[in-house]
C-alpha cells in the first residue's frame, strides 16, 4: 500500500498552529495594559488643590478635577485621603497670560493667546519625588479666535485638559 499524501488543508493547519506557537513564545516576556507603565509600589495618590497666583477664579480647581481624572481614567492608581494616600501631587499655577496676536484695522482683537506656566511634584509619604524630573515645569499656549467662535473659557477648557494630560504623563516610569 502507498502511504498517503498529506492535504494541502492539513499542512495548512500544521504551518498555523507552529506560527501561533512561536509568536506566543517569543511574546512570553511581553506586557499588556497600563499597570506596567507606572511604579508597582505606588498604589494611591492625593491629588491636592493646586495653587494659583491668577486673578481668574477657579483656575486651581478645574486643574485640580482634571488631574483626578485622568489618573482616574489612564493609570492604575486609585485617589485616595491624604491620611492613606502612597503619592501626592502638588502644583501651583504660577501665571497665566492672555495676549492679542493680530487685531482689526478698528483695534478689535482676532487672534489671542493665552498661557499658563505651572510647577508639579509627586512625592511618595517620604517626600521622595517619583516624576522623571523632581519639579515639572511645564509652559503651555493655546491660541484661539473669537470671531470663529472661540473663547476664552474654551481655550481654558482646553488648556486644562491638555496640562493634565501631561501631567499624567510624566507620571510613567522612564523607559
């Protein structure tokens, strides 16, 4: 008798089956999901009311909201009382400007910027910082036209949620 000839449909699943097992092993050492992108030994953090040196009422709340937030949302770490808390975030606003790009010929502003220049730390209960760089200094401008339907509480909007995103970010364990 002859011995048969494999199908083309089995070496098919033999050929798939060797791949699926060589991409598992080469992958072993690999991690999924946000947790290994912060320090294992921080579990909690105090998020506390930023500070500001503006006039503009507010600004250190909506900040501070939008921090919690996303640490909330992006990392693993759970907020927590200041009397259980692993870390804390401090930050002080220390200015914020607002300041005309272009006018009209009758002198009305069409394009402003507005900036903000702030200090973070995120210090673990020793005070040790746990940032890449031990004081954030982060400068940020946003510019916006009214007569496009821009405002300022837009840009403001918008300036907190991009300051807190970094300020999350720099909160990942360097590379």
């Amino acid at each position: 008798m002859r011995p048969r000839k494999p199908s083309s449909q089995l070496i098919a699943l033999l050929l798939a089956c060797m791949g699926m097992l060589c991409g598992a092993v080469g992958c072993a050492g690999y991690h999924m999901g946000n947790q290994y992108l912060y320090r294992n030994d921080i579990r909690s953090v105090h998020v506390a009311m930023f500070e500001t040196d503006s006039y503009r009422r507010f600004l250190g709340q909506r900040l501070t909201e939008a921090v919690v937030k996303q640490v909330e949302s992006q990392t693993p770490l759970t907020i927590s009382d200041p009397r259980l808390a692993d870390s804390f975030i401090q930050g002080r606003i220390l200015r914020d400007t607002k300041r005309v790009l272009s006018e009209t010929r009758d002198d009305d502003p069409r394009a402003l910027q507005y900036g903000w220049q702030l200090e973070v730390t995120w210090v673990d209960r020793a005070g040790v910082p746990l940032m890449q760089r031990q004081l954030l200094r982060i400068t940020e401008d946003i510019d916006f036209i009214p007569e496009g339907g821009q405002s300022l509480a837009t840009a403001e909007l918008e300036m907190v949620e991009r300051l807190a995103r970094q300020i999350v970010g720099q909160m990942e364990l360097a590379w």
